[in-house]
C-alpha cells in the first residue's frame, strides 16, 4: 500500500488550500472594516462578537499558513513524516494558534452572552491542553497520532462555542435566526476539521484503503470554506 500521493493530487490540494486562504484573508479584511467603521461611528472601540471572530478568523489564517508550510513543503502530505522535527513543532505551533482564537471567542462570549457563569474554566482547559500538546515530546508516528486525540480532547471548549449559540438562539428570541445561522456555519467547520484529524484519518484509512485521503481533504476544504462564510455572515447579525 502506498504513502505517497502523486504530483496532481499535491498541487491540486494546494491549490484548495490556497483558495482556503483566500477567504478567510477576504472575511478578515470584511469584518476587520466592520470593526473600523464602528469605532468610526461610536467614537469607541468595542469588545463584540464581530471582534472576538475577526480575532478568530485571523488566527485561523496565520494556523493555515504554518498547516501550508507542513503539508507542502516539509511533508508533502506523507504522514510517515509528520512525526519529524521540525515537521511536527511546525504543526503544533499551528494548532496553538487556531486554538488560542477560539479560547478567545470563548471568554468573549462567557462575558458578554453569559455574565461569565462559566467562569473561563473552558477557556482555561483549551490553554492548558495546548500546552500539553506544545510540550508533549513526539519522537514516533504513534506519538503523533496520541497528541492528535489529544488535540480532539482539548477541542471540548471550543465546541462549547456551539452550544452558547444554541443556548441564545433558544433563550433570546431577537437573536434566535443568527445563532442558529452561526451553529450551523460552526459546525460544518467543525466536521470539515475533524476530517483531517490524523486520528480520524487514520480510523478511515483502516476501513477503506490510503485513497480515502483524497476525499477527506477535498470534503475539508469544502467544509471550511461553507462554514467560514455563514459565520462570518451571521456574526455581522449580532447586537452585542
């Protein structure tokens, strides 16, 4: 069974990547000018949603940019190599990154949607497990794939994200059509990430053969870019 995917599907998965970057360089620059406009208008900056997800939107730019160097340029998408130095500090300063923009969403809407009941302990769990997979020592493939679940685990905060939308949507009427909007663009983001998991990848790539790599990054690239969109869109909804 081969680990090598071929010339055309690399610059073809490149390419997707780079149109991923694209949009979320293009809704960084929407919402970073709505922001723009309304300390114009207030004569005051304002710590909103619109902000909290252009800090997000914008990490998640930067994280794709390590991801790119990673996939492309040091590992070619072979995962027999992404347990190598400098390949993997290269992959989890990205996924420090990404998750640090949701750790910051996260406390944004603890304070403003919830009064802070959560108190940032989720906050506190996401800048912990990152952490732990920033200093967790890899020196196999094995290794990898562990701090890979571990990277699935320490998404639990981020996932709390979706269900404080769906708590506003079922709580505040005004707000109910943005917050299911935005569960929905969440969480087809969320399943576009979860796809390319290497431990997700790995459970499929058992049952159905390498190939399935193909698909899966397809269908993640996809998924990103779908769910970017509507939330980008939805947040520009919200009143605070």
């Amino acid at each position: 069974m081969t680990t090598q995917i071929s010339a055309f599907e690399l610059n073809f998965f490149l390419a997707l990547t780079i149109i991923l970057i694209s949009v979320k360089l293009l809704l960084s620059i929407y919402l970073g000018k709505r922001i723009y406009y309304s300390k114009k208008e207030t004569g005051q900056f304002s710590l909103n949603f619109i902000t909290a997800f252009f800090v997000l939107i914008v990490s998640l730019l930067i994280s794709r940019l390590f991801y790119l160097y990673f996939d492309f340029f040091l590992t070619k998408l072979d995962h027999t190599t992404y347990h190598l130095m400098p390949n993997v500090l290269i992959w989890k300063i990205g996924g420090v990154i990404s998750a640090s923009g949701f750790a910051f969403v996260l406390y944004v809407l603890d304070k403003k949607a919830l009064k802070f009941k959560l108190k940032g302990i989720f906050v506190y769990i996401i800048i912990i497990g990152e952490i732990i997979v920033l200093a967790y020592p890899v020196k196999t493939a094995e290794d990898f794939t562990f701090v890979s679940e571990l990277g699935i685990i320490t998404g639990v905060g981020a996932f709390l994200v979706l269900f404080i939308f769906l708590y506003i949507g079922i709580k505040i009427p005004g707000l109910r059509k943005p917050s299911f909007l935005m569960l929905s663009g969440l969480v087809i983001y969320a399943i576009g990430g979860i796809l390319v998991n290497e431990f997700v990848v790995s459970l499929f790539v058992a049952i159905y053969g390498y190939d399935i790599r193909f698909l899966l990054y397809l269908l993640f690239i996809i998924l990103k870019i779908i769910g970017l969109i509507i939330i980008a869109f939805s947040v520009t909804k919200f009143s605070i």
